[in-house]
C-alpha cells in the first residue's frame, strides 16, 4: 500500500514546497536586470534609463518600498514607469514615498489598468482561458473591442498623477513629451493602457521628431497593434511592462502566458520587433510586484532594469 501512494505524496510535497518557496521567498527576491542597447548618435555618451513597472504596491509592503528606495543608489539619468504601480486604493502614500528617491531625477510615465481600478479575486486559470481564446483584457482576438469595466474598485490614480507630476516627471497618456539628458535632446511619446483599450495612437502618431537626438515609445502592455505602430513610424526603442514575466514560470522552459497577444519568447527582457519595414528594440520589464490576490512568483524572481543606452555601431 506504501507504494501505490508514495508518488501521489511526492508530487503533493513538491507542490508545497514549490508554493512555500514562491509565496515566501521569490516574490521578495527583488533583482536588477542590466542590458544595453545601442541606439544613440555616434559619438554620444551613454545614457542610463532606469525602468521600474507593475509595482502593485500594497499597504504594508515595506521591503518592497526599501527596495525601490535603494534604487536610487544607481543615480540614473532617467526612470521609466511603465504603470500598475498600485494593488490597493489605499496605497497611494506607499507608493509615493518608495518612489520619492527615484523622482528626484528626471523621468516618465504611463499608467496601467491597475492604477485606474483596484483588483477583484478571479481564478489565475483565466489566464490559461485567455491564452487559448486569444481573448485579452478588453481586447478580442479578432482586434475588436469588449464590453467594458463594470463594477470595479476604481483607485486614486489623479493623486499618484499629481505626484508624479508634482515631481517633474511628464505624463505620457497618450501624450509626447521631451527632456534633455546627458546633453541630448530626448522625446517620449506614450500610450495610455491598451489592455483596456485607453490606447489612441492616432494623437501621437507621425513618429519621431527630425530634430530629436533620441525617441523612446512607452506602453503599460505590449499588445502587437502598439508595438507594430511605434515601429513602424520609426521608434528604435519601445518599453513595456504589463506582462510579469509570465509570473509562473516553468523551469529550463519559461511563461506559459503573456497576458496579451505578446509571444512568450519576447515575455520579459530585450528583444526586437519588426513592422513595416523597420526593426526596434523593445525591452519588456517583468515588473516587481503582482496582483494583492495571487501574490505568488515562481522561476521569474520581481525586478526592475537598469538599460544603458550606447551609441549606433
């Protein structure tokens, strides 16, 4: 009788050691990723972005807010946020203090569905539902819209805005904006959500400006239609977040979701993309954070990256 159960009782103890090493250890297990792309003028110096994205702060999360604090050591010449900063409507002033170091150098930002609306539980299978119905978010796989948000918890995002803004960093909801850094004249332009459809690229449209040194395309999520129209009018650089990671990954194979229609190859990190005609790099943060209802990570430990920008070969 040993025998018929001892495989079931093993696969039920590597299960909870996996669940105790996911909840207790790797969702803390903070990290900086560090990549380099070469998209500058020749003969420029290296400019050092900091991105930090999907915080979804909680009240309470202390490490987590020493972590983003401590970030400012890095002293970077710009911090992107890439949005979903919060998990909680009562996590505004968390939020807005460990980010307080960041926010004295210059930086950027755009919003994800999660700073306009608190999280509900849902089963994490929707994701898996999701991935095989094609269907994100407000977004159909045939690229049509979904009946929208109703009966949702909707957070104090304008106080986070009118931090950051408070801050000096620019807002890029569906917006352009420029800075100068590193003695370069740097522009941004933005997207508001398009995991919920707040995405309206045809007020930004018409790609970079000629007397720019450097352009950047900033998203919450990395859904193709806004990856193919910043590449096609010519961003070299678009950065992201939304996706996680895949937040449960498999060992030695990777995530088994995106959370858009993103590939799974391009789930975190610096890839590139191609669309009509160009290429662009594009760098997706797996965030530091997750959703307060499934606050769980396993083989994608939370991080932020710190990119060097180098000059073109």
């Amino acid at each position: 009788m040993r025998k018929l159960y001892s495989v079931p009782l093993g696969i039920a103890a590597t299960g909870a050691a996996c669940l105790t090493y996911s909840v207790g250890y790797e969702v803390r297990a903070f990290r900086l990723r560090r990549v380099q792309a070469a998209v500058l003028p020749k003969g420029a110096k290296p400019v050092r972005v900091l991105q930090v994205s999907d915080i979804h702060m909680v009240v309470g999360q202390r490490k987590k807010q020493r972590w983003l604090q401590s970030l400012a050591g890095l002293r970077p010449d710009l911090v992107v946020n890439t949005g979903d900063n919060l998990s909680d409507p009562l996590a505004v002033p968390a939020t807005l203090a460990a980010l307080g170091p960041l926010m004295e150098f210059p930086g950027v930002y755009v919003f994800g569905s999660n700073d306009y609306y608190g999280p509900t539980p849902k089963s994490p299978t929707r994701y898996l539902k999701a991935l095989s119905s094609g269907n994100h978010g407000l977004n159909n796989a045939d690229g049509t819209g979904r009946r929208g948000i109703t009966g949702a918890v909707h957070n104090p995002w304008e106080k986070l805005r009118d931090g950051f803004d408070g801050a000096g960093w620019l807002d890029l909801t569906n917006s352009r904006g420029r800075l100068p850094l590193a003695g370069l004249d740097v522009e941004f332009t933005g997207l508001d959500d398009p995991h919920i459809r707040r995405d309206r690229y045809a007020d930004v449209s018409g790609g970079p400006s000629a007397d720019a040194d450097l352009s950047i395309g900033v998203v919450h999520a990395p859904y193709l239609r806004s990856l193919d129209a910043f590449t096609a009018d010519g961003y070299p650089l678009i950065l992201a977040g939304h996706t996680h990671g895949g937040q449960l990954c498999i060992p030695f194979y990777g995530a088994l979701v995106t959370n858009c229609d993103l590939d799974t190859k391009r789930v975190k990190g610096l890839s590139t993309h191609r669309a009509g005609g160009r290429e662009s790099y594009l760098h997706v943060s797996a965030g530091c954070g997750t959703n307060r209802y499934t606050p769980v990570r396993f083989a994608c430990p939370p991080e932020a990256t710190l990119l060097t920008l180098t000059p073109r070969p």
